[in-house]
C-alpha cells in the first residue's frame, strides 16, 4: 500500500515594516509539488505576509493539533524572528509538526546558528533550493537522505547533500497561482515572475550573487506567460537578477512573445526587467534588442546603479573600471529615456565608506540624467535603499573583520530581535531595506560590546542627501523609499 504523503503548510510569516510582496519561494515549491505528486497532495500555502490578527488562533484554525505534519517558513533577515515566533507557536499547538525553515539568510554559517540557538522550535534549517527538500519530508524519506538542510543529530549539526532542481525538471513544471489571505498577494494585474534564479556577478552586498545563472527556456517562459494572461494579469515583472544576461535568449523571447501577440490578440500585457546597464550599447550594437523588448511590451527597466562614486563601484563589486561603467550606463540610460520607457535606478545609500565626494557625484549625475529629453513625464525614477548587511555576503565578511566576530557568531539573532523594537527608529527616516544590519548607521564600536545603537548624526547626513536628491528637477519625486532586496530569487 502506497505511505500517504504528510500534510504540508508552506508559510510566509509577517512582513510588517519590510518590503511588500507575495510568496515566489513557497509558490515554486508548491507547483512542483502538484507537479510531481499530483494537485491534490495535501499542501497549502499560509500567506501570513500581511497579518495583523493573533498568529496564535490563526494557526489553530489551519494546522492540525494532532499527527504529524511539515511546516515550511520562508524567511529573509527581516522576517526572521516572525519565523521564529510562528514555529514556536506551531510546537505549542502540536508537538509532533517538523519545523524546515528556508532561505537566504541561513547562508554564512547562520544555518547551524540558528539551528543551536532554537533546538525548541527548528528542526530543519534549509539554506538552498527548497523544492527537493519539503518532497523528500512529505514522501517520508529519512532526514539523512532529505537533501539541502541542517539538522541534528545527536548534539551534532549534520549538513546533508545538495540537490538543486534540474534546468530540465524547472522547465516541466507550470506556473500556477494560489488564493491568499493577504492582501499583498492578491496579484489582480501586476504579477511578480521569475524566470531565472542566480546571478553570476560578485557584488559586495548581495547574497545571490556568485551563484550559477539558470534560466528557463523561451518556451517554458512562454507557456507561464500565456497563464498569467489568461488568468487576466497585464503588467509582468520579470524578477529574475538580470533579465538580459544571455542576451541572445532575451531576444529569443521577446519574438516569441510577438508572434503569440500576432496569433492570440488577448495574449496582450506589458511587462518590466532588471538590466545591468554597462553591459550594452543601445546607441549601435544592441539597438534594436531594446526596440524589439519595446515592441514586445517592455515598459518598465530597472537598473542597480548603486552609486555613482568610482571608489565605491570598485568597493562594492560592481566593476573594475568605474569610469568606462559610469560612461556607459549615462548613455544607455539616455536612449532608454527617449523611448516611451520608464528607468528605475536603484540607489545604495549610506555606506560606512561614504563622503562627500559619494554625495556630489549621485547629486551630479541625476542631475544630468533629469535633464536629457524623455518620452514620458514619469520615465525617471529613483529608489533609494540604505545598505545594509546580510549573511554569507563579502561585505558581511568585511563587518566580521572590523568587529573581530566569527562566521559562526550569534549577531544575527541579536541584532534582529533587537530590531523589532525598534521599528519606529529604524524605519521613520528610511526604508530599512530587508532587514540587514545598517552597518553605515549604527555605532561600531558599541556592536563589540553586543550592543547596538544608531548614530543620529548619520541619519540627519542621510536626511540632508535624500532632500537634495527630491529637489532635482522632472524626478520623479518624492524619491520612492525602495527595499533593495538582495535575498530574493530563492525557493
């Protein structure tokens, strides 16, 4: 007789003062569960991103007080100890649930911190890919052969074998959608979607990079595509770290997506990419790549700027040569703004490493940019993010040598407990990004002694940079507060 599998809840735990979104990890991991063991296998997605009610009665009322089942948190640095304080909740209710929490923040040794630190309430920590894992749990494997996670085994962390989905298998399983209890994932029009995961750059402050690019066929992008229309969405963001990667696929798509446009004209939406904009020429070479995105519905491009200071490019991972990048994003982002296309340019604000200098060249430049002719009124917009540190990442290793921690240290579950009381000092000023550490803002020193505080000097410096920025002509103002999410792309 075939082992029924274990009932599975895939939560996202609540996300007040962070980045609004919907869960993209748990939806990934949920269409490939219905895909590989049929849509009626017991899992359910808790999308718990936008509550505000008691979690308490909450989970009383969807998870089951007896037998055994999985709970699956997906977590960022800034979700962290909501995570927490649903597992915890969840043991309460019924002792016998296995806890598997995920995602980026579990990289630089935080996984087995975690693990160590919550033996109450954790009883997997998943740091990778998490399809594999929860189908490996809900089909009864044994935890030993269970791929991607951290658990114990005696007073021993174990750290099992990796697997990640296979390009094959990723392209076979269809997009699909779920209903939401959360009001930030009602996706009625505009719908977040990946199409790859990873990103082969190195910068300094983020945790995908360094990681393989896998991207999905044009075909299986098309074949989402055509359910997202279908289900009535109009505006597509591509979420993948840099759309444009392969160029050549990009192009590829884009006249797929014209020619279903010519033979289905209810196959009708526009859509918006990330791109790194050294790495083209749209005044000869890849002119008419960028008329033929236009063409197939591209009206929205984001850029990571990051800084407009060379020093800081190099520091940060961005390039090597700053001038020829400087150079060369200052006359893409021209063409794109003559087109009826909007450019988002993300900005990192608040490094440790910042002058004045750093000021006056992003002041410079945006001035610049605003005053170069643009096809729509709206085509310039700026997001500013304050930097911020995140496990596993080069600037994190930098922190750790400043302050003399170990990759092992219990920072992050210091400084992220702490942080939740302090939601009103961190976020009054500026959108605190994903919960990092603000290494620019707070006292260094302080953070020897396990203590942590802001220096209010920096804030009123970051005021007085962001007010110069809002007062630049035809910008798009005021400056949207933007959440510069370096954890993303991960299931």
């Amino acid at each position: 007789m075939e082992q029924p599998f274990t009932p599975t809840y895939l939560i996202a735990p609540p996300c007040e003062g962070t980045m609004e979104g919907f869960p993209g990890a748990l939806t990934a991991i949920k269409n490939y569960l219905d895909f590989c063991l049929g849509a009626t296998n017991p899992s359910e997605i808790l999308d718990l991103s936008g509550e505000t009610s008691p979690l308490g009665e909450l989970l009383k009322s969807q998870i089951p007080e007896k037998g055994e089942a999985i709970i699956g948190i997906t977590v960022s640095t800034a979700t962290y100890q909501n995570a927490l304080h649903i597992a915890r909740l969840a043991k309460l209710h019924n002792p016998s649930v296995s806890i598997v929490l995920g995602g980026h923040h579990f990289k630089g040794g935080q996984g087995e911190v975690c693990l160590r630190q919550n033996k109450d309430c954790v009883d997997y920590v998943c740091p990778e890919e998490g399809e594999k894992t929860i189908k490996a749990l809900m089909t009864g494997k044994k935890r030993e052969t269970v791929p991607n996670v951290f658990f114990f085994s005696g007073n021993k962390v174990i750290a099992s074998a990796s697997e990640e989905l296979s390009l094959e298998e990723w392209n076979r399983v269809p997009l699909r959608l779920y209903a939401s209890r959360s009001q930030l994932a009602k996706l009625d029009e505009e719908v977040p979607y990946i199409s790859a995961r990873g990103c082969g750059y190195r910068c300094s402050f983020c945790s995908v990079g360094r990681e393989k690019l896998r991207s999905k066929s044009a075909d299986a992008i098309l074949r989402d595509l055509r359910y997202l229309s279908q289900r009535g969405n109009t505006f597509i963001a591509f979420e993948d770290n840099y759309f444009s990667k392969k160029l050549p696929g990009a192009v590829a798509l884009a006249k797929k997506i014209l020619e279903e446009k010519k033979k289905d004209p209810s196959f009708d939406f526009r859509w918006s990419c990330q791109m790194r904009l050294d790495a083209f020429d749209f005044s000869s070479t890849h002119s008419e790549a960028l008329n033929l995105f236009f063409k197939a519905g591209l009206r929205r491009i984001y850029v990571g700027a990051e800084s407009f200071d060379e020093d800081l490019l190099i520091e940060m991972g961005k390039t090597r040569r700053p001038k020829q990048y400087i150079a060369r994003f200052v006359k893409n982002a021209a063409h794109i703004l003559k087109k009826r296309l909007e450019l988002g340019i993300l900005l990192i604000l608040g490094r440790p490493s910042e002058t004045q200098k750093t000021e006056d060249a992003t002041q410079n430049y945006l001035e610049y940019l605003d005053s170069l002719p643009r096809g729509t009124p709206e085509a310039l917009q700026i997001y500013p993010s304050l930097s911020v540190l995140y496990p596993g990442t080069r600037d994190m290793e930098k922190f750790l040598n400043w302050t003399g921690l170990s990759s092992w240290d219990t920072i992050f579950e210091e400084f992220t407990l702490w942080a939740q009381g302090h939601r009103s000092t961190l976020y009054e000023n500026f959108a605190h990004a994903e919960g990092g550490i603000p290494w620019g803002i707070l006292n260094i020193a302080k953070i020897r002694k396990r203590e942590f505080s802001i220096d209010r000097s920096k804030i009123r410096k970051l005021e007085r940079h962001l007010d110069k920025l809002t007062r630049i002509g035809q910008i798009n103002a005021p400056l949207k507060a933007h959440n510069h999410n370096a954890q993303r792309n991960r299931a």
